[in-house]
C-alpha cells in the first residue's frame, strides 16, 4: 500500500467512525425515547459501520509504509 492510499485509508475510517459514533441519532433514540430509528438512519449506520470496518481491516492488513 502507498503511502497516499494509506493516508486516504486513514481519512476514511477516522471519518465513518466518527460519523457513526457520534452524528448518528441511534443511540439517543433508543436510549432516551426508547423507540427504534427509521430504516433510512440504520441503513447508513450498517454502510458506515462497512466502511469503517474494511478501512481498518485493510490498515491493519497493510505493510509499514516507509518513506
């Protein structure tokens, strides 16, 4: 992996996660108003959870980069 697709890689999970961890209405829903969220708000909560998890797959798959 270069070291700019390993860079991009790093961008995109830090980004899925943190989209899903923390702009994401699910939790609050299901915690403070006890009801499920629509399918379309759980639909992306599964493709950014997809997203995250590949990014940091193919991190951890991925040789030390060296300059």
């Amino acid at each position: 992996m270069t070291t700019r697709s390993y860079r991009l890689t790093v961008v995109g999970c830090a980004i899925a996660w943190l989209l899903l961890g923390l702009h994401l209405p699910t939790p609050h829903e299901l915690m403070d108003h006890g009801r499920v969220p629509g399918p379309p708000v759980l639909a992306v909560s599964a493709v950014l959870a997809v997203i995250g998890t590949a990014a940091l797959w193919a991190l951890l798959r991925a040789p030390f980069a060296r300059r």
